[in-house]
C-alpha cells in the first residue's frame, strides 16, 4: 500500500479490533517487495475478543522509503476477524513540561533539537557551569565527512575486570595512515561565540605505533582560523583541547585533520562548548533543548 516513512522520524500506528474467537496477532511495517525487510515496527500483540479494543503503537522508522507495507498477521486461529480506523500519523515531539510555585522544569525527551515556547513570565537561573552549546560530533555523525579512512574499533568495552581499558566514542572511529587524506567534522555552529573545541581518541593499546604529528585546522570560509598539532600515541580516553576560537553561526566551521605521518591517525569525535553559560539569568520567552536535554526556569 505504499506507505512512505523517513529514517528516524517516530510515528503512530493506531487502529482497533476485534474477533469472534480469540486471536493472537502481530504488526508489522516492511519494505513493499523482496527481500520485505523491516522499517521499524514489528510487534506481536495478545489475543483479540468480541469486544472492539483500541491499540497504539509507537515506533521509530528505520529507513527512508515510499513502498512501506503495512501487515496484519491473525494466526492460524480460524474465524473472523475485523479491523477498522487505521490510522499512521507521526509521533507528536515528546516534550514534558511541569510547573511549580516559583517555577517551571522543561523536558526534551526527543533525539533532536527543540526550540520550544515557553507560555508565562520565565527567566533562566543564574549559573557559571553548563555551556549554553555543549554536544559531540562523532564520525559516527552527518558532520562527519572522509576520504578513504576505514571503520574501526578500538574498544575494551565495558563490565571488564582487568585492564588495559580504552574506548572510541560512540561504536568506532576512523584510521588512516595516508598523509593525503583529510577528514572533516562540521561543528555545526548556532550561535556567535569564543568555542573551546576538544578531540577525543581511545587509549588503546595499539596507540605506541600510531602517528604523533597530527594536525586539526579550524576551517571557516575555506580558511584556516586556528591549527594545533597532536601526538596521538599518548593521552587517548580523554579530551584534548585543540582550540579556542571565536566562530559564527553565519560562517560555520569545521576541524579538519590531517595526518603528518604513514602512521595510523584516528578520526574519532569533536566536542564544542560555548563561552556563553546556560544559565545566565535571561528571560526565557522560548528555550532551544538539545536532545535529551531538560531546563529549570524561574517564575519572574
Ligand atoms: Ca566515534
């Protein structure tokens, strides 16, 4: 039936049944044709009975796609049964809000950015430790762009008992030993600001025959703002401090690495903080929360 979805858009599958005799059932959304993979939903529900029931899914869309098939599995149960008011529609954001006396706490439940309106008289609280900006770009991110590094891993995981412990952020990193290859991370800038930029590699053992000149650029407008040069065989697991640099949203910016040796070099995650703090009193008409993120505002 050609249902379209968007990769990581959340939806709501909601419909109603019911059946002469008890049925156990499943849902399902797949791709419309061989090999009928699944898009994201795919969930087996307890036993039906003559009385209409109401059900609602949720789920998160695996692909982007115009040939969705939604599927009603009955069992091999004989008898009838009945579905009615089908309806997919996407997921409203999930953004949970709960006032107090003397103020308000906002919750971003969803895994993007939220600009989100803010009804009454609020103002920030006033606080010197959470930058107003503060995320992550992995490689593992749409920022990340590279020539012909590979995927790898270089991670001890976690629950281990005995060392060495080391960790790529996130599910791996990206290595190359070419001295040609570079590999971009757009910081994606929303606001004009001094921004500290750290970089992150695993400490692993591996580390001693990496390369230890490797050099991260801040580009803006195709130039070079700010360069430092790393060893890269020492002080992996932690965060290195590459810049301090005054962007803007206008212009954007990347860090671009680039390797000075035919040794390994390790393209792995970026972290970016404003200047500005989080909680710097300001009156709060609207607030823009990361993923995952929440706010407390004081009543004015
Ligand atoms: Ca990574």
């Amino acid at each position: 039936m050609n249902v379209p979805t968007v990769k990581g858009t959340a939806y709501d599958l909601s419909f109603k049944i019911r059946s002469d005799a008890p049925h156990g059932f499943s849902v399902g959304l797949q791709k419309g044709s061989a090999d009928w993979h699944s898009y994201g939903l795919s969930r087996s529900l307890s036993s039906t009975g003559p009385t209409w029931q109401s059900v609602m899914l949720s789920f998160e869309a695996t692909e982007t796609a115009t040939d969705g098939r939604l599927g009603f599995n009955v069992s091999s149960t004989t008898g009838t049964v009945w579905i009615d008011d089908v309806k997919m529609v996407p997921h409203p954001a999930d953004i949970f809000r709960r006032d107090f006396d003397n103020g308000t706490v906002i919750l971003n439940a969803t895994n993007s950015a939220q600009t989100i309106p803010v009804t009454g008289s609020y103002r920030r609280l006033i606080g010197a430790q959470a930058p107003r900006y503060q995320y992550i770009i992995d490689d593992a991110d749409a920022g990340f762009t590279a020539g012909t590094w590979s995927s790898v891993t270089y991670d001890s995981g976690l629950n281990v008992a005995l060392g060495p412990w080391f960790h790529d952020w996130g599910k791996g990193c990206h290595q190359s030993s070419s001295t040609t290859d570079t590999a971009t991370w757009d910081l994606g800038i929303r606001a004009d600001d001094i921004y500290t930029l750290d970089a992150w590699w695993p400490a692993a053992p591996d580390a001693t025959n990496w390369s230890s000149a490797v050099r991260y650029d801040v580009i803006v407008n195709g130039s070079v703002v700010a360069t430092t040069t790393i060893d890269q065989t020492r002080n992996g697991d932690q965060w290195n401090r590459i810049a301090s640099v005054a962007l803007t949203k206008a212009a954007g910016a990347q860090v671009r690495i680039t390797n000075l040796q035919s040794k390994p070099a390790i393209a792995d995650a970026i972290l970016v903080q404003s200047t500005a703090r989080y909680n710097d009193g300001s009156d709060a008409p609207s607030v823009e929360l990361d993923a995952k993120d929440a706010i407390i505002l004081l009543k004015k």
